[in-house]
C-alpha cells in the first residue's frame, strides 16, 4: 500500500487523539489488509497497456519525423510536427471532440480490416494551400468548408501524409493505406459504432506560423491483429532487423539507382560586370573562357565529375566522357573558377 503524506494539520489530530485514547496506537501500526476494490467501467474498458501505447507514441513519433522532413522540402518553408499526446477514448468521445467544419479522411489500410480517420484542423489546412498556391501560408479569417478545388488540393496532402504513415508502420506490419473519402462533418464520418474504444494520437503542427492539431484515430478492430507485436521490444527489434537484412539493403540500392539527379554540362564561363550585362542586346557576341580543343566539364548536381567532349548522336546533341575527376581534380576545378570569379 503506498505511503501517504500527511499534513502537519492532521498530524496534530492524530496524535491528539492517540493522548486522548480515541485512538488506539496498535490499530495505527495494523496495517489494512482487506483487499481493496477497484473501479471499474465496462462502458469505458482499456484495451491497450501501457506498453502499446508506448509503441504507437513511438511509431507515430517516427512518421511526425518523416512527415515533417516531406513537408519542409515540399513548401520551402519552416514546418513543425510533433505527437502531442496518445491515448484511449471511446470513438463517440473522439467524434463529439472534433470540431465542424474540419478536414476529415477516413483511410482503409488493407490487409487489416477496417477504417482509420485522419482529422486535421482548418487552419493548418488553409495555411498549407495557401503557402502551395504561391502565399505565405495564412490561414483563413474564419473556418469554413473547403471548395472543389481546396478539396483536391488537400487530398493530395492526405495521400502525402498516408504515404509516410506506410513508412512508419512498415516495422510492424505492411500496410497499403489509401484515401476512401473526405468529409468535413464529423457525424458523417461513422467507422465504428459509438461505444468502442480508439488510440487517439495528437500531432501538433505548425504551417509557416500557423498552429494546429492533426489527430489519428484508430480504432481497436482495426489493430487487434497485431496486437501481439505493440510492443517496444519488439517494435526496435524488428527495426534493427530490418536495417541489417539484405533485402533493406537491396530496396535502397533500388531507391538510390531510381534517384534523378541533375547533369550540367558547362560550355564555358564569363564574367562580365553588372554595366555590361545591362547593355547586353539581342545579336552581342560573349567570349567564353574555353577554346574548341578544351574538354568540357561535366557537373552531377553542384560537383564536376567528369570531362567530356561535345558532340552529336544521331540527330541529337551529345557528349562523349573522356576522364573521370578524383577528388583532388574536383578541388582544383572548384578553385580555378573561384580563382576566376
């Protein structure tokens, strides 16, 4: 039984009653062995321990880290994501919780049975159009349902977010989530009947400045497969597992293989002062610092990697590689032209 703090108050009442024999110091001692009853309400049963909520926090948490890094790069602009908080509601709880209007995707994930929603607040949805159709990523001055066009828009931010959801849960199990519908109700988005019980993660987001809550509800049904692998020993074993086997390896040798970079072919430079380039006409003729016999160099992203050769194929122009640049000839290159600029 756990030791209970007393306050200096009720000290001094116990210990008067002790003097006065109100109370006797042997029943003090005696410690109460009755078992105790605990409240319990069957209309509100837990269905998950603490461990597999620990897990989902920690899922959910790697798919904040992707969604967050997809989300940066997309926009241009600063974005933060974070699980606020996970735990268990009844789904009628969860509905009556969700304001209206709101951006609500309810999502199948086969090969488990059943539906998910993603709920997010209007704000960020705003703020998230705004900044892709050129803005600076206000929100709107009052919530409202979204147009044909902002629906579209919106979900291909769901499909984007249920695509780093499918990465996040790839340590547990292999899902091919994918967007059923969107509604803006919460009354019309009934997957469960009211009494069952749901995780509820919370992820806070925050779109150039504007704040929101992006909410995950899932429900028991859906997760009672593969309730047996909720659990933290399992979750960083199976993704441990996963980073050393040769199969990982050889998906991101294939990713890196189907990687796009770009490849520059540099003619040769100029330098020429800001007057000069404000005179420029139609017809003027620039030198550039490369002669016919020259190799040109060839770039991979922003690093020269090779020397070529001009020429054509076919009816096309092309190069021909002629030498492979080590990285001490990477280095030289870089400083003659900053030597030249």
């Amino acid at each position: 039984m756990p030791d209970e703090v007393l306050s200096q108050s009720e000290i001094d009442k116990l210990l008067s009653a002790i003097n006065e024999g109100t109370i006797n110091a042997e029943e003090v001692k005696t410690e109460d062995t009755s078992k105790k009853v605990k409240t319990y309400d069957f209309r509100r049963p837990d269905k998950f321990s603490k461990d597999q909520i620990r897990t989902l926090r920690m899922l959910h948490e790697s798919f904040a880290r992707l969604f967050n890094t997809y989300l940066s790069t997309h926009l241009r602009s600063l974005v933060s994501i974070d699980v606020a908080s996970v735990e268990q509601l009844t789904y009628q709880e969860f509905v009556q919780s969700m304001a209206n209007p709101s951006v609500i995707s309810i999502l199948s994930l086969p090969p488990l049975k059943g539906n998910i929603i993603i709920e997010l607040n209007t704000e960020v949805a705003f703020a998230f159009i705004d900044r892709v159709l050129g803005g600076e990523g206000s929100a709107s001055t009052k919530a409202r349902t979204l147009t044909e066009i902002e629906d579209a828009m919106m979900k291909k931010f769901m499909e984007s977010a249920v695509a780093n959801l499918k990465d996040a849960w790839a340590n547990v199990v292999e899902i091919h989530p994918h967007v059923e519908t969107m509604e803006s109700n919460p009354q019309f988005a009934q997957i469960v009947s009211p009494s069952d019980m749901v995780i509820i993660v919370t992820i806070q987001v925050s779109i150039c400045g504007v704040e929101g809550m992006m909410n995950i509800c899932v429900p028991y049904l859906v997760l009672e497969p593969i309730m047996s692998k909720l659990t933290t020993t399992f979750w960083v074993a199976s993704s441990q597992a996963k980073d050393d086997t040769p199969e990982h390896v050889e998906i991101l040798q294939r990713k890196i293989e189907r990687t796009k970079v770009p490849f520059i072919v540099e003619l040769g430079n100029v330098y020429i002062s800001i007057q000069e380039f404000m005179t420029l006409r139609f017809g003027d003729v620039l030198q550039l610092d490369t002669n016919v016999q020259d190799q040109l160099k060839c770039r991979v992203g922003a690093r020269a990697k090779y020397l070529c050769r001009p020429g054509t194929a076919g009816k096309k122009v092309a190069v021909q590689i002629t030498h492979i640049l080590n990285e001490a000839e990477e280095e030289s290159l870089e400083g003659d032209d900053l030597t030249n600029g």
